[in-house]
C-alpha cells in the first residue's frame, strides 16, 4: 500500500525516472554486446581486439562524464533531458549506418552509446530522483529502476527476434526511429511542473521558514553540502570505491562475454536472452525490497550487505555448467542488481547531501564507467590467453570479498577531514 500511495501522489516524476532508465538500455553492455559478433566479423576483430576498442571508448565516456555530468546542477532539467536523448537519438542513427571501413568509426559509435545511455540517461534518472524525494528516495530509486529490469527483459529478445528477420543494422534503425518519434515529447510530457518543484526545492535548501519540514531538510543538508573535491580527500570514499564499482565491472564484463560463456558451457544462443527475463524478474524483487529498507534504515546499512548476491551468482557460474546454473546466476546476479542499484544510489546523497549532487554522482558515474572500460579489456585479454569461464568468475568473487569486508570499515569512520560548509546559493 505504501508503494501505491506513493506512486499516485507522485506518478509523472517517478514515471520520468523510469522512463530515461528503460531507454539507457541502447547503451548498457547487455545490449550492446548482443551484437558483438556481427560487429567483430564487420570489422574483423578478435575478443580482446573488441574488448580492447569497446573499453576504450568507454573510458573516452568516462572522461566526457566528469565535464557534462555537473551540467544537470546547473542547466534545466528540461533541457538537459532534451540534449541527452537527443545525443542517444543521435547515436541509435549512427550504429544503423555505421560502415565498416575503419575501427575509428565502431570507436565513436561505441563511445556515443555508451555517453549517452549507460552514462548520461542512468546520471539524469537517479539525480532526479535522490535530489526531489528526500524521505523517500529508497522507494523512488526502487521503482525507476525498474526501468533496468524492464529494458533487460524486453530489449534483448526483442534484438534477436528483430537480427534475425530483418538484420542487425536495420535493427538499430528501427530503435532509431522509434526513440527519434516519441523519447523527447514523452520526457518533456513527463517534467511538466519541472519549474515550481526546481523552485521548492532551492527554498528548502535556502531560506526555509523556520519550523517547518523544509527547514529539518535545510538543517540536515547544511551539515553535508559536500562539493567534489572534498569528496576527492575523504578516506571513506575510496575505502567504498571497490564495492562501488564491482558490479558494474564484473556485470559487463560477463555479459560483453556471454557469447563466450554460452559456447564454454554448451548452452543455446538464446540461453542468455531467455535469461534476461529470468535477470529483470529478479531485479524488480530486489529492487522493491530495497526501496523501504533504505527508507526505514538507510542506504549506508543496506549496502553493507549488497555484494552478497552478487558472490552467490558467481560461484554458480563458477562450479556448474548445466542450463540450470545460469538460470541460478540470473536470479542471484539480479536479485543483488536491485539491492545494489538502490543502496548505492541513496547513498551518495546520505554522505555528501544534495546541493552539488549532480557533480558527485558524475565523479561515481565517471569511474563506474572506466571500470565497465577496463572490464571487457581485461576479461577478452584473460580468454585470449585461454582463461576459462571458471577463472574469470573466481576473480571476480574475490574482489567481491575483498569488497565487502572493506565496505563497513569505511562506514565506521568520521568523515575527514571536516569542512565548512559553502555560502549558500541556488542550484540552477
């Protein structure tokens, strides 16, 4: 009832923050690598020569992310939104006429994907979210993060069906178009209203009169307006880095390789697509749970625990290769994407505060992307050596221990050194 209650008071926003998440999928690994092979004979590229061009386009987004990602504290979020669906937009036309001439021209269309929808389209989504619901953003963060989980599901089966009947280049014209038809009017549609609430939100922030819910916001955030570079000198920061950014290397790195896993383990082409399902099913558990418990407890008690899944799912794909260990690795992997996704979204805000959350986010966004940058490097080098499925899937349970014994250490400690908190002024 909570969930539904809440839905209705706030239904256009929430719906934004879904719908700029569902539609980063023409971006996220998971979808991209679905055409890893076409694109490997195209321009006639081994796994680590791929891995190798794709991580390092994306650590060009990682970069681009660090100077544009601030932007949203500064532009309207009408505006904003409209750059970056265009520049997805623009990108989905780029892969539909992408010739084969020159790896110069897979670089950029990687590189465009990957800015604006793993980067762009997921930054805008969750800092709306976590900036305008302060007591509930554990249950904002839960439900537009369903829009991964419905990306996972229907995109992926959906290429397949489309690659196979009409060609993978057409493919991608027909995401084109579509996005190109009705993404901006819809998102537009969706922030009516984006002016009053930018509104309320800068006087809760600046002036609030005093005694009212607005100024116990004022109040709490006063104490944790951090800007960037404090962050940058705190220990607990990169005490958190590595649980930060494990599931995102380790997630792509596995699913840039899928079709590598599949055919190590004698599973079907479509084992994978087919598992997505079973994927996003289990992220949307995870996620709903995940939503109240960072709204009762907080996002710092809940990502204690985030990355235990995540191990589970890697030892079944470690020890098993039966059908049925993806179908375990799906459930574990996407039940810890939901957990994680909302923990670790509401948890920057918790530590740092709202004010300059947009340049925050965009220094964690910028890593995790170098992170998704380094991992299909480094995995396609590992198999290129004839690592196995095995090999790659221990690695990564070691980091995720590692990981998590480092995570509650860096919650314990005060935050240092302490600063004083900036003159106040507007969040444009």
């Amino acid at each position: 009832m909570a969930y539904i209650s809440f839905i209705i008071a706030n239904a256009r926003l929430l719906a934004f923050g879904f719908v700029v998440t569902f539609f980063s999928a023409f971006g996220q690994t998971y979808f991209i690598s679905l055409f890893s092979g076409e694109l490997r004979a195209l321009f006639d590229l081994s796994h680590g020569e791929f891995g190798s061009l794709y991580g390092l386009a994306t650590l060009t987004s990682a970069a681009l992310m660090l100077l544009v990602g601030p932007l949203i504290d500064r532009l309207d979020l009408r505006l904003f939104t409209s750059a970056v669906c265009a520049l997805l937009i623009a990108a989905s036309f780029y892969m539909a006429w992408l010739p084969g001439s020159s790896l110069v021209y897979l670089y950029i269309a990687i590189l465009l994907l990957r800015f604006s929808g793993q980067g762009l389209m997921t930054h805008t989504g969750a800092t709306t979210m976590v900036r305008y619901f302060d007591q509930t953003r554990g249950r904002a963060l839960s439900l537009t993060s369903l829009g991964f989980a419905a990306g996972e599901a229907i995109f992926p089966l959906l290429a397949v069906s489309l690659m196979a009947t009409i060609g993978w280049q057409a493919t991608w014209e027909y995401i084109a178009l579509a996005l190109a038809v009705g993404l901006i009017p819809l998102a537009l549609w969706l922030l009516k209203g984006q002016s009053a609430r930018h509104r309320a939100f800068n006087a809760a922030i600046e002036a609030p009169p005093p005694g009212t819910a607005a100024s116990t916001l004022a109040a709490a955030t006063d104490r944790y307006q951090w800007r960037r570079r404090d962050v940058l000198r705190d220990l607990r920061f990169y005490l958190l880095l590595p649980a930060i950014l494990a599931p995102g290397f380790i997630s792509t790195g596995i699913f840039f390789n899928q079709v590598f896993i599949a055919e190590s383990r004698g599973w079907a082409p479509t084992d994978f697509a087919v598992g997505f399902v079973v994927y996003a099913a289990a992220t949307v558990a995870g996620t709903l749970v995940a939503g109240p418990i960072v709204d009762r407890y907080s996002a710092q008690t809940l990502f204690r625990y985030s990355l235990i899944p995540l191990g589970i799912a890697l030892v079944f794909l470690a020890a098993f290769d039966q059908p049925l260990a993806l179908s375990a690795f799906m459930v574990a992997a996407g039940v810890g994407t939901g957990v994680y996704s909302v923990s670790v979204g509401a948890l920057l805000p918790e530590l740092y505060g709202v004010r300059h959350l947009g340049a925050i986010r965009s220094l964690g966004t910028s890593l995790m992307v170098l992170s998704t940058a380094l991992s299909p490097a480094v995995m396609g080098l590992v198999i290129d050596a004839g690592g196995g499925v095995a090999l790659l899937a221990l690695g990564c349970v070691l980091w995720v221990l590692i990981a998590s014994l480092l995570t509650p250490v860096a919650l314990k400690l005060k935050p240092a050194p302490r600063f004083t908190p900036q003159a106040r002024r507007p969040v444009n």
